[in-house]
C-alpha cells in the first residue's frame, strides 16, 4: 500500500526532527562524509551512520528503533564536525535512542545508568571503602550529592528508566 | 589567583584517586584554590542523554547554577563531564527558547540559570587561566628524556562548537602543555579518534579493537608512555591492556599517565604521594625516567 508507506515515512523523519536533537535530520543529502569519519563503522558491519540516517528518511521506524545499529555509536562526535550539511549527526541518535527508549528497546545496561542515577546520583557508584580511602590519600571527603533535585527534575522531564528485558545482554 | 568549583562527577571518585590527588596537587603547587560544593550530581554524559536528552541538559543546567549562586567557574577533570556541562552552559547561554524552557523545569527545585559563569576543562585552566610560561617556571624536573603520545579523547575537543576548547582536527593545546613540561609529543596515527570507553557493556569487542589501535599506534611511533585527559580513556588504555594480552595474546606494557600526574611529576611532588598503584600497567619506568 504505496499510501500508507508515504504516510509512515513522513511521520518518522517528523517523529525525529520535533525532538531535541533530532532537529537537522532532513538536511541529511547521503554524501558518506559521516560514515568515512567513523572510528566504529571501520570495525563493525552493523553500523554505519549514513546507513541510520538513510533509514529514518525513509520512515523504517521499526528497523530503526528497534534495531542494534543506533546503540553503537560512541558519541565521538567526528562525523558531526565534518558533516557539509551541518546535520548533528550524533544529536540525531540522541533522538533516536530517546524514541527507542520509550519503545521499550535498549542494551540492558542502560537500566543499570538510570537505577544509579535516581538511587545515587551518581551512574558509578562509589563503595564505602572507597570513600574512606580519601582520608588516606590526603583527599577532602565527598560532598551530599543533590539527589532531591536530581529526582525532581527527572520526573519533570519525563524520565522513565528503560526495563531489562530477558532475550538482551 | 582564582578559585573554581571543582566538578568530581562519578568515575574520578570512585575508581580514579590517581587522577584526583595529582589534580589537586598541582593547583596547590600553581597558587589556585578549589572550592568543593554541595549539592553537585552526576553530569548527565551520553549514557543518560541516550535516555533522556532534555532530561540530561536540566540536570546539567542545575549543576551549573549551583556554582553560579556560588560566583565561581567550573572545572571538570572528567572529559565526561566537561563535555556534558559545557554543552549546556553554550547551548543555554546562546538559545533564548532553550534557555526558558530549561528554567521552567528548574523553578521546580528552585533554581535558574542565568549564564554567569564558564565551564573549563582543567587543561584550560591549565594552559589558557594559569599560563604555560608559570607552569614552566614551576618545573624542577623537566621530563627531558620522555616521548609522550597526548590522547585528547572524544569530549575534550568535540562537539567543538559547544565546547571550544582547541581546533577540533589539529589541535596543540595538550602539545603544548607537554613542551613546557620539556616532554617531546609524539604524532601517532588515529591520535584523535574514540578510546571505545562508551562501547563497553555493548560491544564489548569493538571498543577492545578501538582500544588496541591505540596502543599499536603509539608503540609504533616510540611513545614512552600514553597521557589521557579523561578518565574513561584511562581506564580504556590502561586496563584495556590486561584485556589486550587476554584476547589477543600481546603485552605493549605501554603506561598511561594522567597529564596531572606528568605535570605533578615534573613540578616535583614525591611520586610517593600520587597514588600511582592504581595503574594496572605500572608507571615505574617512566619515575626513572624522570629521576
């Protein structure tokens, strides 16, 4: 149904580009610039940015959001620096991710990030033991993270933590 | 001289002391004082962005307004948190709408950014606030023999519209810095590209691959030692090598050195205090180096 696909793919590039992030996807003209700057896409024939952002033009949400391939990048930003279409190439993923979050779909250790985020404050914890240790080394003691704050701003945002699911890492 | 808000954020404190006393030690030793707030929380890195992107840069914004009610600028140790937090201080500073949004949501914990302050990356406050030339006075062991291989790590330099810290394709800052200690910088080839830190947990191979070149690389072009500017690309490095010899069956015993710890090093602390246990590939060859 020609109609309806017309119809998906308009919405997805829209999805994309009314979200933070997402903004300058369109501008996008497929030239590889991004793709020949990346240090992953060299490594790993599952990612290729050129690849994500052809894919979210054309309104295959589904491969995208759901797929492995937006969750490898490292956010090293060099393909943004080079792109002559000023696309914010690694923004755009921010948005991607976002969109699959709320889908249900991430690499399990996410979960893990947000559990430490809203229950410490902090995404690595930090063991008594090592908090002790400070003295010994001549370090002045940690300061009370502001995580009231943190929580409050979490939910004013919209924040949900991405569940674990069984079939993933 | 100046003070500043020092920024920890999450992996300094909890895994990296080395980093953390060799950072305070030669602000002491360079006259300027580090005030530690209450209050500061996790930076929001990419991690947290990949959740919640508007999430992340209040979060951000509310850290910075804590040292803005203090009157101080910040400085960040973590290439992490610079990132994050410079970001958002550009972003805010520079977008009006942004910028009323943001507070919206921070009117709810009673805070508002106002833009009145900058955040630095410690090699800034380094190089631009303190100056080569004071650093270079403060040398009383010149690193004369070391071949140093610099690795700037991903958010030091990019995204270099937000962050503007040096050209993000050829950058000097950390080069230079370097020189004034006496060291030679070695060129290598993928000098600026990603450690693979944020792969790990994911694609636990690729960031090892992106790791190991790293290493080939810099033992190809002589580098005594490898100095980070980020704590993840410590850790990448450093511990990346255990899991190198693992995997691949080769030893580069190649040591990373915070920049901190070679300036602390050559500003003359006793490498006795800086902690340097905590490397897993041990930095002995180059104290002798120095000595």
């Amino acid at each position: 149904m020609p109609h309806h696909i017309e119809k998906t793919a308009k919405s997805f590039s829209e999805e994309v580009t009314c979200r933070h992030g997402g903004e300058t996807l369109t501008a996008c003209y497929q030239c590889g610039t991004c793709a020949s700057s990346c240090p992953v896409a060299r490594l790993d024939a599952r990612f290729n940015p050129r690849e994500i952002i052809k894919l979210s033009l054309l309104g295959e949400r589904e491969e995208v959001v759901s797929g492995d391939a937006i969750w490898l990048c490292t956010s090293c930003f060099n393909c943004q620096e080079r792109c002559p279409q000023n696309v914010e190439i690694a923004d755009v993923f921010y948005a991607l991710r976002n969109i699959a979050i709320e889908d249900g779909h991430s690499p399990n250790i996410y979960s893990d990030f947000a559990s430490a985020l809203t229950a410490e404050g902090r995404i690595v914890q930090i063991s008594k033991f090592v908090e002790k240790k400070r003295e010994e080394y001549g370090l002045p003691p940690l300061k009370p993270v502001g995580l009231d704050s943190l929580n409050k701003i979490l939910s004013a945002t919209g924040f949900t933590k991405p569940e674990k699911t069984e079939e993933k890492r | 001289m100046k003070s500043y808000a020092i920024f920890l954020g999450c992996t300094i404190p909890a895994r990296q002391p080395n980093y953390e006393i060799s950072a305070r030690k030669v602000l002491e030793k360079l006259g300027v004082t580090l005030v530690d707030l209450d209050n500061f929380t996790c930076c929001c890195p990419p991690p947290i962005q990949s959740i919640n992107l508007e999430s992340s840069q209040a979060i951000a914004a509310y850290n910075i307004c804590l040292a803005e009610e203090a009157g101080l600028d910040i400085v960040a140790l973590c290439n992490g948190c610079f990132e994050s937090l410079a970001m958002v201080n550009t972003a805010l500073k520079n977008d009006k709408e942004l910028k009323a949004h943001i507070n919206e949501v921070l009117a709810k914990v009673g805070k508002e950014f106002k833009g009145s302050i900058n955040v630095k990356h410690f090699l800034q406050v380094l190089v631009d606030d303190i100056g080569l030339e004071k650093i270079k006075e403060n040398v009383v062991k010149p690193l004369s023999s070391l071949k140093v291989a610099p690795f700037y790590g991903c958010h030091s330099l990019r995204p270099s519209k937000l962050l503007q810290l040096d050209d993000p394709e050829r950058p000097q800052i950390f080069e230079n810095l370097l020189e004034a200690l006496d060291a030679e910088p070695v060129e290598y080839r993928n000098k600026l590209k990603c450690c693979g830190g944020l792969l790990k947990g994911i694609s636990d191979d690729t960031a090892l691959e992106l790791a190991r070149e790293k290493l080939v690389n810099t033992t190809k072009a002589g580098a005594d030692c490898i100095s980070t500017l980020c704590p993840f690309c410590f850790v990448a490095l450093d511990i990346g090598q255990l899991q190198v010899k693992t995997k691949f069956n080769e030893i580069y015993d190649v040591p990373i050195l915070h920049y901190s710890e070679l300036i602390a090093l050559a500003l003359g602390v006793n490498p006795d205090e800086l902690a340097l246990k905590s490397h897993k590939i041990k930095a002995d060859k180059i104290i002798e180096k120095i000595a």
